[in-house]
C-alpha cells in the first residue's frame, strides 16, 4: 500500500513537473513564454503582485549568469573572487528588477511569434513582433535564445528593432567602470542604488 | 557670418570623420569589426552636460507637448504622422541617388507622387496599399556611411541630440539636399520666388519641430522606460543611437547581420 502511495506521489510529481516544463523547440519555447507573461499581465492583480510573478517566470527562462559576464565584457578578468561573487549577486537583483518593471509596463502586449533562425548549435534568433496599438506603432522584438542544452533553451538577449538591450547594458556598465578609472565600486553603489528604489 | 560658421564647422568635422576612416587600411575590414557600434567621446564633459539640458527641456517642453499631441484623435495623428512622413520622403529620394539605389529611388519617388495626389497631400497613404513599401529613411550622415566614411567621435548637441561628427556634417548636407528645406529657404532669401510668403524658412522649423513631436508621441512609453531601467542614461542613449545608425546604414534589417556573435562566444570560451 505503501509503494503505491509513493508511485502515485511520484506520479504526480512528475507529471506536474512536465507541466511546468517549456518546449526545447526555440519558437514554442518563446511562444509559451509570451503566453505564461501576458496571462500574468492580463490579471487584475496589483504591480507589485505581477512584477513577483515575472521575476520567477525570468528565473527560470533567462540564462542570467551568462548575460552577467556579457554585461562586465572585458572587465570581468579584473575582479577578485569576492567581487564577482558579489556582482553575480547584484546583477541578478538588478536584472530581475529591470526585466519585471520593463514588462509590467504592458497590460495586453498582443505578441507574435513568427519564425527562428538557427544561427548555430548555440544560438537561435526568434522572431516577434509586438503589434501596434492605436497609441503605439509595432515593434519588432528579436530573442537570442542560448541553446548550447538543447533540452533547456535559455533566453540572452531582446533585440528590439535591431537594438539589442544586452549590448546597452554592457556599454551602460562600462561607461561606468571606465569614468570610475576601472574600479567597481561606483559600479556596485549604482546597481545597489537602482535595487532599492 | 554664420553660414561661414558653418562651413568652417562642416569642414573641421568632415575632416575628423576622414581622419578616422584613413585610419582604417580596409575598409570591409572596418565595417566586419565589433567596433562599428562603438564610437570615442569627441568630449565627454559638455556632452554629459549637454545631455543634462536636453534631458531637462524633454522633461519640461516636449513630453508635456508629445501627451497633448496623443491625446488627439488617432486619424488626425495618422494623418498628421503621414503627411510629415511624405514631405520627408523627398530627403530619401536624394540620398537613395547619391547611394546608387535607384530601385529604392523609384520606390520612394512613387510613394511621394501617390501619397501627394491620391492621398491628398500625404495625408493618406494608398501607396503602401498598392504594394509600395514605406522605405526605410534616409538622410546624408547614413549616404557618408554608406560611402564608407567612419563615424569619428560622439557627441551630444543642444536641443538635437546624440550625433556623431560624421552625422553632425550629415545634419548640415541634409539641409542642401532636402528640397523642402531648399524651397522655404531660399524662397525667404530671394524675396519670394514662388510669390507665397508662407514659404518661409521658419516653415521648415515648423515642419522638423512637429515632426519630433509625433517621433516623442509615438515613443512615450520607450523613452519612459528607458528613464526609468537604466543605471547610466546617457550611455544606454549614446549605445542606442550608434546601433541605430549602424543598422541603417547597413541598410539591413536583419538581426543576424547586423549584430556581431563574437562579443558572445568570447563569454562561454572562460
């Protein structure tokens, strides 16, 4: 009686996990982000409430470790471990942060998902396009997903009308680190600055 | 006096923009490089500055002003937006010729003469709905890149914003080039040679002005959260502008051409 209890749980376990499980395919796996967002974007819930639910959708889409060392470029060579335990750290909070708020931005974003790129085993364009409203003209939103795990795509950058954001944040941190002659600390301040407000 | 100003500025940019592409032995070379999108500070001080002014009167003049144009009804902002887009259209024209790009040329020429005359001044648009694609905007900072002239340094201008040397003599061509610059102008200047005194150049002010002010409306939320999501806005601004250019330059739409992996593979090589 036991062991059946414990195959149903284990069961059941499993299968919900597979619920939660997005498509290795890059385009269903960007068309059933944008579904999972735009249901938690719809719902008369509070900002706070939705921008708490986008922070765990990010958590689990977005390879954030990976755009971390993108974002530092060259400076990363020139922490010490603790320092980059702490940018790791800090850059999470401030990813979260500015990804939930961007979003929540929405409250009906009517997004289409209309074709990949492979560009190679480790990367595949997906194209989008967010439609125009009477208020905003369309936008063209390109997702640079990380397939180096094929069974477990990760998000590394937006590009939107040929912008990308993760090149914008990398300048953003190095015109810091460069006006702060290449220390981190106004780096650090600035990230712990935009975390708390 | 100041047309000499100008001219002397004009040649002084020009010649630092030159000097950096003479830098370059190859320049395909250039082009393929990472720091296409990349530019030094011509002087970072006073653009910073510079900037804080800018974003101080966006703040107090042209937002404020961008909301009340929104708040009129769409088909007027259509309307309005269409028709500053086909009179812009003619600086298009001139650069799709001096980039050899005679098929957009026609495109562009079509366009104008079907949205002038069916679509009432440009008011409307049936080009598009006859198959002519809204071509992408061009302007003599884009022709000189295309030419193969490097950006040279960045700096911001009052009141007009991020520029580029190259793009700063760009602004100045553009004013040559464009013939509704050249009608208002010059008719001011010849006492009326059309005979209409609202031909005027302060028209064409009039017309740049109001076309910023539809640009500012139609990207309210963008600039917002742009305020609101960076840690060093006037980096992500100058980052954002340098792509801009460098894509349409390119005159390529496409992300995977435009954008370069290297940066990306160099983060899972350590």
């Amino acid at each position: 009686m036991k062991k059946k209890i414990f195959i149903v749980i284990f069961l059941i376990f499993n299968l919900t996990q597979n619920c939660f499980a997005y498509s290795s395919d890059p385009k269903k796996f960007i068309s059933e982000i944008v579904d999972e967002a735009k249901k938690i974007l719809v719902a008369t819930n509070s900002k706070e409430f939705k921008e708490k639910k986008l922070e765990e959708i990010a958590k689990k889409i977005a390879d954030i470790k990976g755009m971390g060392k993108y974002t530092l470029g060259k400076y990363r060579k020139n922490l010490t471990d603790e320092q980059l335990n702490e940018y790791e750290n800090l850059f999470e909070k401030y990813f979260l942060k500015s990804f939930s708020s961007r979003l929540s931005d929405y409250s009906d974003p009517k997004i289409e998902v209309i074709s990949a790129e492979v560009l190679n085993p480790k990367y595949t364009i997906v194209r989008s396009v967010l439609l125009a409203t009477e208020q905003k003209p369309e936008l063209k939103i390109d997702w640079r997903v990380y397939t180096n795990d094929p069974e477990n795509p990760l998000i590394r950058d937006l590009i939107v009308e040929g912008l990308s954001l993760a090149r914008t944040q990398k300048e953003e941190f190095a015109s810091i680190i460069e006006n702060d002659n290449q220390n981190f600390n106004k780096l650090f301040s600035t990230l712990k600055e935009f975390i708390a407000k | 006096m100041i047309r000499k100003f100008v001219y002397i500025l004009a040649l002084s940019l020009f010649l630092q923009a030159s000097v950096v592409q003479a830098g370059s032995e190859d320049n395909e070379i250039l082009k393929k490089s990472s720091s296409k999108n990349s530019a030094s500070e011509c002087f970072e001080g006073a653009s910073r500055m510079i900037f804080k002014f800018n974003y101080a009167l966006d703040g107090a003049v042209f937002e404020p002003i961008a909301k009340g144009y929104r708040s009129l009804p769409q088909p007027l902002r259509k309307g309005t937006g269409n028709m500053f887009s086909n009179l812009r259209s003619l600086l298009t024209l001139t650069n799709n010729l001096l980039q050899g790009d005679f098929s957009g040329a026609g495109n562009t020429a079509g366009r104008f003469a079907i949205n002038t005359t069916v679509g009432i001044f440009g008011i409307f648009d049936p080009a598009t709905k006859l198959g002519l694609a809204e071509p992408q905007k061009e302007d003599f900072g884009q022709t000189m890149g295309f030419w193969g002239v490097n950006s040279g340094c960045y700096f911001v201008l009052p009141i007009l914003g991020p520029t580029t040397a190259r793009d700063a003599v760009g602004l100045i061509g553009n004013a040559f080039l464009d013939p509704v610059y050249q009608i208002t102008h010059n008719t001011e200047i010849s006492n009326g040679v059309i005979g209409n005194g609202s031909y005027s150049e302060h028209n064409y002010y009039y017309y740049r002005g109001s076309g910023a002010v539809d640009f500012r409306a139609k990207n309210i939320e963008s600039f917002e959260s742009l305020k609101n999501n960076s840690i060093d806005i006037y980096a992500s601004v100058k980052s954002l502008y340098l792509q801009d250019r460098n894509k349409k330059i390119s005159g390529n739409d496409s992300t995977t051409d435009t954008l370069n992996d290297n940066d990306w593979e160099e983060i899972d090589s350590n």
